[in-house]
C-alpha cells in the first residue's frame, strides 16, 4: 500500500495536518456559522490560514445558499 505524502488530498477532503475547522467543513460536519464561532475562539492560528478558513466559509455559505430549496 503506498503512503500518502503530505500534501496529498484524500477522498475525503481533507488531510491530518488540517485544523479541527478545515475538517469538520470538509466532512460538512459543523455549518458556516459554527465554524465562525469556532474561528473566533482560535487564538493559535497565522493570520495566512485565517484568510483560508475565511474563504472556504465564503465557498461553504455561498454553496449552502445555491443549495436551499
């Protein structure tokens, strides 16, 4: 079985060195608004993966709106 490098995406969406966030948006486990409320009390985060959490909640409710019946 060949070992996946580092920066290779699974199926799933994600891989084991995203944050707690990143993978409950990828296994659309926590909604956009869960997610910013659980953005709002990381305090270890760089300000570059800020940004890319931001811009997956922008895809993720600009997904959900298109999505709503």
């Amino acid at each position: 079985m060949r070992r996946r490098a580092q920066g290779d995406t699974p199926k799933s969406g994600y891989t084991s060195v995203m944050c707690i966030i990143c993978v409950e948006l990828a296994k659309q486990a926590m909604t956009p608004s869960e997610a910013r409320r659980a953005l709002r009390e990381m305090t270890k985060l760089d300000k570059d993966h800020v940004a890319e959490v931001e811009a997956k909640l922008r895809q993720a409710e600009a997904d959900a709106a298109t999505t709503k019946p």
